[in-house]
C-alpha cells in the first residue's frame, strides 16, 4: 500500500491509497502508529482514495485511536468515501474518531497553523 | 429441518416497555391516515405492506433458546434461557404429543441468561419425561443444581419429576442425536463457550452464540471459517457494534454483525441470523442493526450472496 | 412520597409476544375506523380515549423491582429483578445526580426473580457507590456471591466497584433509612419472605409480594391486617386466582385479588396494587384481572372505599 | 346459618340461606362435608338465598370438592344469584365444581332418579 505525507506546521496528513483490508491493513497500521508517535499535535487521515474498509482496517484505526489518546495527539480522518462512510456509521468507528467532510475542514479543525501552512500549498 | 426461536436476547431478558408499545400504537395510526382499513383483510394488507417488521412486531426479549428440529422423534434445542417457558408451554399445549418426551439439551455455556428458564420449563416437572442437557463443560450440572436449589428457588433439582441426565461432549467429535449429526466447538468467552453445528439431509445449521471472534479470526486457518463452511442457517452473536466489540467490551466475549458478515462470506454461509441482542436495543434499534447489515453485505461485495436476517422471539426458519 | 415501578412480574420476565404486538396494532387500527386521526393531539386523544391500557400499552414483563422515593437523600428499592438494569439506566442517564450514589435495597427474599436484575445494575460498578442489601434472611449475601460468580456469571462479586453491604434487620423492628420508617413483617413462602412497610410524613408504603395467605388470615388477630393497617398503598402479590391459591397452587407462596381486596378492606387500606403477575398473563388477561377485582371490590360492599390498580413497569404513583 | 335439605332419588340437595362468610362458613362446610360424606350419589347446593360469599365460604366449597372427588361423589352448585355468580367467575371456582343455572339442571344433570323424584315433588 502507499501511502504518501504531507507535514502542516504541526499537523501531519497520511494520503493512503486503495483497499484497507487484510492484504493492506498491517501496513496501515504501522504507518499509522507512527504518525501518531511522530510527536505531532495532530495527525489526519485522508481517505479519499480508500474504496472499502473491512474490519480490519478498522481495527488498525480502534489501536492508534488508542495510542493516539494516549500519546495527547488529535487524531481524525477526512473525506470519506461514500462506501467507507457507511461502514463508519455501521460499525460506529464515527464514535471512535472525529471525522470530517473535507481535509480542509480536518486541517482548520487542527490548529491555525496547519491551516495557514495548507493554505500556502 | 426447522428453526424455532424461542428466546433471543443477551444477558437478561428485556420485555418492551410502555413507551415503546404506546409508540408503536401512534406510529401505525399516524401511518393508517389516507388507507383504506374497512375489512379485516385491509387491516391485515397494511399491516403487512406499510409497517415494518419493527412498527408491528417486536423481536421479543427473551433471553437465548433454539429448537432445532431435524424431523427426528426428540425435542432437541439450544440452551434454556427465559424462552424455554414458552417453549415448554407450547409442547405441554398439544394434544397429541409431536414426539417423545426426550429433550436434548446443547448447552452453549451455564451462564444464568442460558439457563434460568429451566425452573420454568414444565416438562422437567413431569414424571416419564427425559431431559438429558447435553454440553463441553465440567460445570453444568452443578450449575443447574445450584439453580435448583435454596436460597434461590423452592424445587429443589432432585424433586422435578423428569429424569435428568448430563452427557458430556468433546469438541470436534460428531455425534448423533434425534437423527442428526451433531458437532460442537470451543469458542472464545469467558468461562469458555461452545457453538454447536447439526447437520441433516444435507442441510446444516450452526448455534454460535457468546462467543468473540478476536484479531486471530482474519488468519486463513480460523477454525470458524471451517466450522460455519456452507452453513444453510449461521446464528451469529452479533450484540455489539464492532467499536465496541473491540473497544470497552473487548474480552467480555461477543461479537458484531461485521465480523459475522465477514466470517459467512469467507465460509460460504446462506443465511446469517444476528443474535444474541442487547437487552438495551428496542426494537427500532434492532431493525436499524438489521438494516445496517444487510447494507454492510452489499458494501462488502465478497463471496456469495449472503441473506442475513435478525432472530425475533418466535421466528421460524424452514431450512 | 413516590413510588416507581420498575419491574412488576411474578417468577421469570416475560416479555410480549410479537403475535401480542401484532394484535395490538390490529386491533387499534380497527377502532380507529371512523375516527378523525388528522393531528398528533387527535391521535393521541384517541389512544387515551379509546384505547384501554391493555391496548395501547403494557403491563411489561420485567421481574419485581420497586423503587420507594421519599425523598430522602438516599435511593430505596425493593428487590432487583430485572427490572433494575432500567432502574440503574434510568439512574446514570441523569446528567446531575438526583441523591448521593447511596442504594438501600429491600429485599423480600433470595429468589432468582428478585436478585437476577443486579449483575446488570449498571451502579453495582461505579466505584465510590454504595450498596446496602438490607434483609431478614441470613443468605442474602450468600445467593448475591453465588449469581456474581463462575459459572453462572464471568464479573466475580467482589470484582464489582460499588462498595456492597449487607444489613441484617429484625422483622418488627423499626429501622430509619433515608428519612423513612421502615419495618419488616415476615410472610408465608418458601424460604420465608419479608414485607416492608414504608412510612413518611403521615404517608405509608407497604410492600408484600412473595406471600401466601393461608386460612388462618381469616382470624381477627391476623398480623397483616395490623401491618397493612391504614395502608396508602398496598403492593399485594396476587398473582394466582383464590381457586388456584388454594388447590393446586396451595403452598407456592403466592396470593390472590380476592384476598387481597378482604385483607385491604379489613386494613382500611386506600389504594391496592395488584403485583407479581403470572408470566404466562398477556396484557388483556392482567387488565381483565384488574377489572375483576375492581369490581369483586364493589360487590364486596366492606369497609371504606378502596382503589385498586395493577402495577406496570413504568408506573409511577405519587402519595 | 339455616341449612335445609332434601333428598331426590340418590341425590341430596342444602339450601343455604344468608351470607356465607366469617361468621357461617364453619356451619356451611361442616354441613356440607356430612352431606359429601352421607353416601348419596350427588350433592348439590341451591344457592339461590345466597346473597354473598367471601374467600373463607369458597375455601369451604374447595375443601367439600376434594372430599367428593376422593368419594366418588359429584358436588355442583345451582341457581346463584348474580352477585355469587360474579363471585364465582372471579375467583375462578366455575372451574372447581359444575355451575347450573337453576336446581332443576342440575338435578336432571345428576341422573333420572333424581329428576322423577324431583318432578314428583
């Protein structure tokens, strides 16, 4: 799986790409696991290129929620895709992690910073 | 074979309140303005057509009991939770005995919500009936002794009048019961729980309930992949969501209507059956879960088409 | 002083039936011919004016679990059947506590039905909450272990965070518990059961399930006639009929309206509660019970005039 | 309690006059129990100068039911009034012993001896 980044001031973004399922999800989550552990204010998934979740995917997402408590870092994901925002809603993971419409809206929820940081590309 | 519900709900049984009956009243009045209800047959139409399954019904809220019925000539069931009373009544109730007075008994675990309709079930109390509960634990007869027996209830385990036996089972060997094979396996809860697979003519239905399915279950080589495999009925534990199920009430040993979905696509199952509900869900909220999950099939696009269907306390399932 | 319903049925839960769900719907549907159902307040008018209770609500089938305000600082319940998992809800929704996190159970007996709610009263798990069991029996603190322990139950009883007391009382004596009088009367029953009586500002409370009547109750000097004297609300188990009470049923510990509306009489009781019903009663059988034993009332033209109603989950009579 | 009887064939009929409660339910099923006792084939009690009966008159027709069960003896009850009839109902005793609605039921019910003693007067 890649999985590009992208550092907004204090605000690191994760750009996953295609399925988050058993082939994929190990990876995710190491990934994700130190994005959390980067020692960032907040760290955002972006999730516009995920067509599906399963339940492992989520799993990976349920342990950095963990870590990321844990650790006082902000962690949410941004710009769902349609599939992946039901199975949110149906699993409840919309309970688990702050999700937003947009990056954007993800970003200017995060700090100022981030937000002038984007905004400047 | 046939399916019986008799009971259906985790943890405690949870009757439908006041609210929720008066609510169910409003909602299918409100629903009525503009139908034509001037016969019985009308009323019966729109019951069927323009109200949900949730908005007349009600999935019930007694807690676990299954009757598996194979066509063989004894009474075989899953666990007696509060549904085994009306089970009992409806046996005591024919005229004509529909089999003989053996009950077999597979007890998925001894904890009380399956178990604490038995000093309720009516033919443990008649003499000439044989009641042998079946089951992987050391502890089962202990636990039905102790629930039949002072301080917490006035007939004592020796004075009920059918003849009650314990047969111990090991998980993984096949037996044969009422004219069908029956298999059990360990499943993960606490004390340890056992699901139970009964095949007939070709047709297999398996009891999975208290019984969590951890991070090991997306291995290849998960053991309920094989146990589900081409499962006709699969009655699922599904009485958490999946954030909790692997969050706050992870280890207290139940599942979620994904994971089901998941397992009986990767098994090949017909028809998955959530079960096991949260006495805290009413009946709104089940059909919310059913829905959800149905719609999660979809979503998922894996393996063969799946029905899934959510247990009501007098459900039948014609296999 | 005030006192809620929590649980209201006699032996097991028994929650409505989806074929009683039905029948309730279909039946409002009929009546509603010919009513104008345009607005919400219609429909509600309707339901309240032609609908009985029965038809558009529910007695519910939650096991005894009776909440006793008085409006002390403290929480009075009598017995946890499984209506006290609605009970500790109800409880924790509350964003400001209502009292200090203090609960004075009163119970009746150790019997499954009246114990069976608490491994799911949700404020046995709060640490920092306290938890007195207060009983006659000296096994209370034995059958509450034993339901909190393996096999039956996987959270060990000591593992709970409530801090859990157990208060042994002598019946007759009077005791003060959060700002009420409170006195215990032993009954007839299996095991021997406990009433108590509640008293507080000239207001009084008497909770008697669990307790048979036996012929002696017919005797002038007879103790409940004393205990229930002046009574503004008499909670009676009168879960058989007198028929049954006296043959078949003799000895089960269990009473009926009739001698409930004799002994109230006698009393001088104001209000009488029907309580414990028989979980094989569906809704219309309870109320028509109710309307019976009204009417037995009127026909028995003794003593002042007395109100009869039968408890619901749900209910709440103020005092 | 006045306690009249009569006899018709094989058949032995009381009539009860007055409330049957506290104070004449110990006359009544003291009667009663002799007359379940008294050989004949069937008791039937004329209820029709009953004006009401409390649980400790029921409880005597109870204990006279299981008597004349365990002596062969049928027992059955006739013309109540309707405030007894009602209290019948409610207590559920019309499922303790036959109800008829007038003595002359009840004894054609008891066998044909009764009934041409009966009609003979």
């Amino acid at each position: 799986m890649i999985i590009d980044e992208a550092n907004y001031g204090s605000t690191l973004v994760l750009y996953p790409d295609g399925r988050l399922d058993q082939d994929t999800a190990d990876a995710f989550q190491e990934r994700l696991l130190q994005a959390v552990s980067a020692g960032k204010e907040a760290v955002i998934v972006d999730f516009s290129k995920i067509p599906y979740i399963s339940s492992v995917g989520l799993r990976a997402i349920m342990i950095a929620a963990k870590q990321s408590k844990s650790d006082g870092v902000s962690l949410s994901v941004a710009a769902l895709t349609p599939t992946v925002n039901e199975i949110f809603e149906i699993s409840r993971f919309n309970y688990v992690v702050t999700i937003f419409e947009s990056l954007r809206d993800a970003i200017t929820a995060a700090s100022d910073d981030a937000l002038n940081a984007f905004e400047a590309g | 074979m046939l399916v019986r519900f008799w009971g259906t709900r985790g943890s405690l049984a949870a009757p439908m309140t006041v609210q929720t009956s008066r609510k169910k009243i409003r909602n299918a009045l409100r629903k009525s303005i503009g139908h034509d209800l001037g016969s019985d047959e009308k009323i019966e139409r729109f019951i069927d057509t323009e109200l949900s399954f949730a908005e007349s019904g009600t999935y019930g809220g007694n807690t676990s009991c299954v009757e598996i019925d194979g066509g063989g000539d004894e009474y075989v069931v899953c666990d007696l939770g509060t549904g085994c009373r009306e089970y009992g009544n409806a046996i005591m109730s024919k005229s004509v005995p529909q089999k003989a007075p053996v009950f077999n008994v597979f007890q998925s675990h001894p904890h009380w919500d399956h178990i604490c309709g038995f000093p309720f079930f009516v033919p443990a109390y008649i003499p000439g009936n044989k009641i042998k509960i079946h089951g992987c634990h050391d502890t089962l007869e202990e636990a039905y002794r102790m629930q039949n027996s002072a301080p917490g209830f006035p007939v004592d385990f020796d004075m009920l009048g059918a003849d009650i036996e314990f047969v111990k089972l090991e998980p993984g060997k096949e037996y044969a019961v009422a004219g069908m094979k029956v298999t059990a396996m360990e499943q993960y809860h606490s004390g340890d729980s056992y699901g139970y697979c009964f095949e007939k003519d070709g047709k297999k239905v398996v009891y999975s309930t208290d019984s969590e399915h951890k991070f090991e279950s997306i291995d290849e080589s998960y053991g309920f992949v094989d146990f589900f495999r081409n499962a006709d009925l699969l009655i699922f534990d599904a009485m958490y969501s999946l954030a909790d199920a692997i969050s706050l009430k992870e280890d207290w040993g139940h599942s979620s209507n994904i994971i089901g979905v998941e397992l009986a696509h990767r098994a090949s199952v017909k028809q998955l059956c959530l079960f096991h509900h949260d006495p805290n869900s009413d009946d709104a909220t089940i059909s919310r879960i059913l829905a959800e999950t149905i719609r999660f099939e979809e979503l998922s696009e894996e393996g063969d088409a799946l029905k899934v269907c959510a247990a009501y306390d007098g459900q039948e399932i014609k296999l």
